[in-house]
C-alpha cells in the first residue's frame, strides 16, 4: 500500500526579501524544523519551501497534485498575499491545515525596542508576525469555499500545538488505509437484521477502497488443500496465542486450524485487508465445517490488523478497520446487557475477537450451538483490557449517507458472562442510562466497534478529512 503523504510549503512575500536582510533564511528555517517534526514511519513529507509569489503557487499547486499528496500543511511565517496561498490548495485539491506558530511564546520587547535600526526592527517583527495573513486567508478559503483547519501555537515546545499536529496526521494515514483497503465480502447477510444491510458503493464513495466478493465455496476448496503438517502448526500456534481449555479435544482445535491456516491462503490470495462475511451452510457438509470452525482463525487475523466481522456486518468492519488502523485495536461488539446497580453495560459478541487488546489470555471454549447460526464448535471468551476505551460505528442515515458515531469510556473489572464470548463492563461519563438513549438515538446498526484509548479527537479529524458527519456522544 502506498504509504501515506504529506504536504508542506511556508509563505512569504518576495518584496521583502531585498528589503531585510536574513529575513528569508530565517523563514525557510522555520519551514525546515516543522518539515523535521512532521516526518515519521510511514509518512512522506513532500515540503515545497517557501512560496512567495502568485507564479511559484500555481507551479506549487501542479507539484502537490502531482505527488499526490493526502493533507496539506500551511506553515504561516509571515506575512504573505492570500494570492500566494489559493492556488497552491486549489489545484492541490487536498484537505489543508493551517499552522499560526509563532517562533517563540513573546517577542524579547526590551531588547527589540533598544534597535537603532528601523528597518532591522521591521525585519525582526516579520519574523514574528505569522498570525497576521491568517485572517486574510481565511477570508479567501471560505469564499473559495475550501474547508481549512487551523492549529494555533508556538515552534517549539508546546505539546498542546503539536500533539493536534500529530492527530492530524494520523487522521490522514488512517484516511490513506481506509482509501487502499481492500474488503472481503464472504457468504451473505443474516436474515432479517434489516439494520446491517449497508449500501456498498456509499462505503467506496465515502472511504474509498475495493469490494471483493468472496465465495463460501473457495474457502471450502482451500481447507481441502492444508497439509498435516500446516495444521499441526497452527495447532501450536493456538497453544501459544489462546488459552485452551481442557474440555477442547483434539480433533476440533485440528478443525479450527485448517480452517486457520486456509484463511490465511484466502486472505493473502485477494490481498485483503478486512473481511465480513457469514453463511449458514446448511445443505452443504463442506461449506458448514468451514463456517462452524471459523472463529479462532478470524480471532487471529483480526490481531494482525485485518479485522473479521461476523453477520455480514460492512459497517461494523468498516469501523473495526478504522480503530485498528489508529492502533486501538477494534473488536465486534453490541449491548448484551445493562447493569444498573454497578451503573454498566455489558457488550460483547460471539465469533471472533481482537486478541491483541484482551485482558490477559483470550479463553477458548467448546460450544454445542452456536445461538442463532448453525453448527457447533471453538469460541473465544474474552474482555477489553480495563481502562479508557472507544466505541465507534459507522451510521448509515435515512438519507443514505453514512457518518461516524463515537462514545469514549472505561472498560472496568467486574463478572461478565462467561459463556464462550467476548464480554465486556463499559461505564460511560454520563452514565448507562442516558448513554444507551443517545447512542441509540443515532441510528446505529446494534453492533459497534470498540478500541482501547480515548480516540475522539482523532476520529473526529478522520470525519472532518473525509467530509463526513462525527457524533460523540460523551
């Protein structure tokens, strides 16, 4: 995939540069420390210096588009023409931020007031004055009508400045991921869950990204093909990755790992960077042993951030995609019950879930039915590890449009229902009560995804990139 880019250019006005001698320099400086703590792993910093002339932004605009650049970054220096600044978004057609950072907390007013030289004393002030064309050029972007962001603050040393800096960026490669995902959809919806069904190219026009339908029947075929000795590995890795019970016999966790091990050729087979899917096989002996021992092989990819959702669940697993992409994680979940004494709800889901943020080992139990869906065989039990956690779903309105819905939480200790699922205790800010009426006052599909960490801020940035409506509740 394509790593994610970002772009960068400072602004200034050439006429000043023969009138104050150092000025430039030291602005392009500037430009070259915000370029230093942009870049990071995985990120392409495309920095196109300072653009001080309306002929060096049209070219400037050209370059961004040609690099093909994910977000924009508009380090204000000094001092510039709006002129300079349009066409370089214009052509770029990207979403923009809007740096106003001063070089220092204030200017040293005695020292500058004790220049002999007028005109060195102006020099000095440009090099301070970067909040002053921000007006103007926010007066032109809302004309143009083009969205900017602002982020206000001072070069060095201020975490509050640069921390929304960092969010910004993650927003966008989190952007970047969603737009290259390529998402399997195998088998069909679950009858009568009119909620799930989800229009399919709403989610290629809103994120991005590729629908690859998927065949029970590969699946099928591809478990035929696993040798013994990719099983008896996968066995190991189980031992390793679970907590097996000792009611869990042999020949089921073999079952469940040579449909494992076949996941992975599917997955790898369509590049595939998420899946949903759900089937009841029932008619068909092969197509329901490979559903009914499918769990603790989605469990696994979905720990390596290609997240699994049950019930032909897009929204859901679109959502999973995102948390996981922001690294919280993002396991399948909806309310299994409300505890008004210890002021919690309970949720969790059966089928897979993200091991990579249980609460210690993840369980794995034997079931003689799968509720609701046919078969039997290994699941996992589970909770989020305890502390602050994110639920995100992905709306789809009654206008057809999709939007974002978030709550931010704490995964608390407590019994759960040890019953072969994940299971979680979730205390909200505002309470079980009114949390459960505006969460479900949105609209949401009944299942949600959740992550470890407070991610609003940046879900919201994601919301605001790709142009889409974002609710927090609390």
């Amino acid at each position: 995939m394509r790593s994610c880019r970002i772009g960068l250019f400072g602004i200034g006005l050439d006429t000043y540069w023969p009138q104050f001698q150092g000025l430039k320099a030291r602005l392009e400086g500037y430009l070259d420390q915000v370029e230093k703590k942009l870049a990071r792993p995985g990120i392409e910093v495309v920095n196109l210096g300072l653009i001080d002339s309306p002929p060096k932004a049209l070219e400037a605009g050209h370059r961004f588009r040609c690099e093909d650049v994910d977000l924009i970054f508009l380090h204000v220096t000094t001092y510039a023409l709006s002129s300079t600044v349009l066409p370089v978004v214009q052509r770029a057609k990207v979403p923009v931020v809007v740096l106003n950072l001063a070089p220092e907390p204030a200017m040293d007013y005695a020292s500058f007031n004790q220049m002999r030289d007028r005109t060195a004393m102006t020099g000095e002030w440009l090099g301070s004055c970067s909040a002053c064309p921000v007006p103007e050029i926010a007066n032109v972007f809302n004309r143009a009508r083009i969205p900017f962001h602002q982020i206000t603050g001072i070069l060095h040393n201020d975490p509050l400045c640069w921390d929304e800096v960092d969010a910004w960026i993650e927003a966008a490669r989190v952007a970047n991921v969603m737009f290259h995902n390529r998402l399997g959809l195998m088998g069909h919806y679950y009858g009568g869950m009119l909620d799930v069904v989800s229009d399919l190219t709403q989610h290629c026009a809103t994120f991005g990204g590729h629908m690859e339908i998927i065949e029970v029947d590969e699946l099928a075929a591809l478990r035929r093909e696993m040798t013994a000795q990719e099983i008896s590995g996968r066995v190991d890795e189980f031992y390793k990755k679970f907590e097996i019970g000792p009611d869990c016999i042999r020949a089921e966790l073999e079952r469940a790992a040579r449909t494992s091990v076949a996941l992975d050729h599917l997955v790898e087979k369509h590049d595939l960077g998420s899946l949903a899917y759900y089937y009841m096989g029932t008619g068909n002996a092969e197509n329901e042993d490979a559903i009914s021992s499918i769990i603790l092989g989605n469990s696994l990819l979905t720990a390596r951030g290609i997240p699994v959702a049950g019930e032909y669940e897009v929204k859901n697993v679109q959502a999973m995609k995102i948390m996981d992409a922001f690294g919280a994680g993002g396991s399948f979940t909806e309310y299994y019950a409300m505890d008004f004494k210890d002021d919690v709800v309970l949720m969790g889901h059966d089928g897979p879930g993200h091991i990579a943020i249980a609460q210690g080992k993840t369980k794995v139990r034997p079931l003689e039915v799968y509720h609701g869906k046919v078969g039997r065989g290994l699941s996992v039990e589970m909770s989020v590890k305890h502390g602050p956690v994110t639920l995100l779903s992905v709306v789809q309105t009654s206008e057809g449009k999709l939007k974002l819905l978030m709550a931010e939480g704490e995964s608390v200790p407590g019994p759960i229902l040890e019953i072969g699922n994940t299971n979680s205790r979730y205390r909200f800010s505002i309470g079980a009560r009114r949390f459960v009426n505006e969460w479900n006052v949105q609209g949401p599909a009944h299942h949600c995804a959740i992550g470890v960490g407070h991610m609003a801020d940046k879900i919201k940035k994601l919301g605001l990139l790709l142009g889409i409506e974002t609710i927090c509740v609390c």
